[in-house]
C-alpha cells in the first residue's frame, strides 16, 4: 500500500507508545524454550511479528490471538522444520533468533538465511562464533544457516561485536545449559534487557542486565506456565518525538522508555528542543521505566559535535535516522555518522528529494545544512524500516501533498501509524493497490 500526506500541518493530542518490536519478536522465539504455555500480553500488531508467528505455526508451535492483542503459545510434542513457512522466513531478519533455541530442541536442522532491513553487509559471524563456543556448528550457505549440535556445554563467550540479536541468541543457548555461563562485550538493549526478564521469570537467574557483561545459571528444563507483558518501545517514542521536533508542534507522547531516550533527549534539549517529562513509572513488565513526554513548540540550532550511536547506555542505533529530518529544520550544519551500517546513510540522501540539503561524505556520513522549507513529492520507500519512516517525517512537515509509494517497511515496525498520526491531526490517506 501506499501513503498521500498533505504535509505542513501543525500537529497536536497524545501518542501512546506501543510494545517495542524488537522485543516482541524476541519473545516470541523465547517462547520455544519454554515446554509450558507462553502468553505474551499487549503484542503489537505489525508485520514483523505475524512474520515471526506465521514461521512458529509452521513448524508446528501453537500460537493464536486472543483478546485482540495477546499471543498464546503452547509447545508442540514434535517441532519439524519441513514445512517450514520460507517466504515469511525469509522476510525477517529475526529468523535468526530461532538458532539459539531450536539447538535445544533439534541435532541438526537448517533454517533460512536472514532478510529484513537492507543495510549493506550484516555479518552473522557474532552469532556462529558465540554458538559455537556452547558446542554448536553452524555454516552458513547461500540460503540456509545449517546447523549441527554436539554435547552442549556451558561457555565463557567474548561476543565478537555487541549486537543485539546475537546477544540474545546466546543468552537463549546458555539458558538451557544446566550451570555457569557468561557473555561478555554483551549488548545491553532494551531487547536483550526484556529477554532476561522474561527468562528470569522462568526461572533463569541472570547477573548483570543491563550491563557488558551477563552471568547466566541455566537450568536443565524450563516447563512453566507464564503471562509476561512486553515493555514499550523507545524507537517509536522517538519516532514521535522526530515527528514533533520536525513539525515544530506541541504532543504529548505517553509511556515513553526513559532510559533508552535519556541521551537522544539530551541531545535535543541541546539543540534547543523544549519538552516537559513526567515522574517515572513502571511498565506492566515491573522493570522498564516510563515517562509522558510533553513536547512544546521550539527554535532548533544545529549541534556543533557529530551525532553518532554507540552501544546502551548510548544513543541507540536505531534511533540515529531520527535526527535527519530534525537537522532539516535546525539551524546550521549537523554532522550525522552512522558508523554501523554501510548503506542506510545513503537512504538520507532521500530527503534531497523534498528539497533538503542532506550532503553524503562518505558511505557512513552525511552533514545537513538547515533550515530548509521542505517540499511535498513522491518517493518510493527504501527497503529499511528508520529510513522509511525518517521520509514520512520529512512529508508530514514538507507543504503540499506526497506520496509515500510501498510502505511495508513501515508496517514491519509500526502498528496503525497512519490512523494515529491523523488523530494528531496530520493527513495521511492509506491507498490500497488494487
């Protein structure tokens, strides 16, 4: 399908922040650790995550809606991946995440390669060299990741880069090995931080969330029945906040994961941002902090420092694309550097189209000179979900109307976006393709 945004409007009203994908889809591959039944509560309805159920229906797993937005899984006698559902397989890169449990589960078997964003080269060598170490051989093919599973034994694993689904693929593999592992150099996300909490409450004790390094005690059989709800996700809070900062417009945005915006806030108030948060509370998940954010109308100046990602506690990978479109309107030069991914700073250079001025340096850098009155077109969505939804930011404030062609990159990671930008009084028509 594809978006017309009449663009230029000032927006106003509440967000509220949905479950995070990423913590969704990791759950639900958790869940095959599990021999009792798994409820997974408030999941969010996107695309990524009926990818991820339609490949567990597949191979044999239970797994139904119920009151509207919960998953229930119930674990299968027998897992058989021979029917295995490789179209949607192969349209997530989260499939990868199915490697660290299924090696409790099968001696052998062989899974799709990846898919998902593209972002240039992804290696998938952190998750073979930290599997490897818990007796674990993998050998990636053109298509397949095909596996062989020795005597699993517990590991001292130094992860070869701090990735976040490679981390939690690890954590899933020392879970079921009964006694001590650790994970060093771990990522330590607001995904990888909810997978410890879910397996804690299954009864892995876990030492060191949210930190480099986790110390795991696994146990031999996980068989319990568990409802855990999901925390909300940081991504879209920022997405949000993008959004306000680039209109120039007065939102509140509710339940916002403050300790994965602390720094991207601080970065914005920098830059002239003015907003008001709320005292914290907890997420249904008893652990995440929340705040409601109040943005105000606001004068941006460019920051003279490079905005750039590092690992939690730093600003967040994925949250990096956002400040594009908030540099548009900033005045002055801002230097992004996208330091992980060789291919999404070109994707910046998609918002020349709407008359800014995005200047690419080198495959990982882009300066934007701002301020520049955005103007409304027609642009076919990147393959990648943040630059994606960086150009529909860029539409909402770009006067006149545009037309967002192919926006299924958007619908892996935002559930209803259109419905809920217009409550805030933008103009966005879904245009069904016939």
């Amino acid at each position: 399908m594809d978006f017309q945004i009449e663009g230029g409007r000032k927006l106003n009203g509440t967000a509220v922040t949905k479950t995070s994908k990423n913590g969704a889809v990791v759950l639900l591959c958790a869940s095959l650790l599990n021999k009792g039944k798994t409820t997974l509560k408030n999941m969010p309805r996107i695309e990524e995550v009926s990818r991820i159920i339609e490949v567990l229906a597949s191979i044999g797993v239970g797994v139904r809606w119920e009151n509207q937005n919960d998953v229930v899984i119930t674990p299968p006698k027998k897992i058989s991946l021979s029917k295995i559902n490789r179209a949607s397989a192969e349209k997530t890169r989260s499939i990868i995440l199915f490697l660290g449990p299924l090696i409790h589960i099968l001696k052998s078997f062989k899974i799709p390669q990846a898919g998902g964003c593209k972002l240039g080269s992804r290696t998938v060598r952190p998750h073979l060299y930290a599997l490897e170490k818990f007796g674990v051989d993998i050998e990636a093919t053109s298509k397949d990741y095909e596996v062989k599973v020795g005597k699993l034994k517990n590991a001292d694993v130094v992860m070869y880069e701090s990735g976040d689904t490679a981390t939690e693929n690890a954590i899933m593999a020392a879970s079921l090995i009964s006694g001590k592992s650790t994970i060093r150099f771990s990522a330590s996300n607001y995904m990888v931080q909810e997978l410890c909490f879910f397996l804690s409450d299954l009864g892995v004790k876990i030492e060191g969330i949210g930190t480099p390094l986790l110390t795991i005690y696994g146990v031999e059989e996980i068989k319990k029945d568990i409802e855990y709800c999901p925390s909300e996700d940081p991504i879209e809070s920022m997405l949000f906040l993008s959004i306000a900062a680039t209109t120039n417009s007065a939102i509140k945005i509710e339940r916002c994961p403050i300790d994965f915006l602390a720094l991207e806030l601080l970065k914005l108030e920098k830059m002239g941002f003015k907003y008001k948060a709320s005292k914290t509370y907890k997420a249904l998940n008893g652990r995440t902090n929340l705040v409601d954010i109040e943005t105000r109308a606001s004068k941006l100046t460019a920051l003279e420092e490079k905005i750039h990602p590092l690992p939690y506690p730093g600003l967040n990978i994925d949250n990096l694309p956002f400040f594009v479109p908030i540099a548009t309107q900033a005045k002055g030069k801002t230097l992004i550097h996208d330091w992980v991914y060789e291919n999404r700073a070109i994707y910046y250079m998609e918002l020349n189209k709407l008359g800014a001025e995005v200047i690419l340096a080198d495959p990982h850098r882009v300066f934007i000179e701002g301020p520049t009155e955005l103007k409304a077109t027609e642009i076919v969505c990147p393959p990648a979900l943040r630059p994606a939804a960086i150009i529909l930011i860029a539409m909402l404030t770009a006067e006149g109307i545009s037309i967002l062609r192919n926006v299924y990159s958007i619908a892996r990671g935002y559930e209803d976006l259109a419905e809920r930008l217009n409550k805030l009084g933008a103009s966005v028509a879904v245009l069904e393709k016939e």
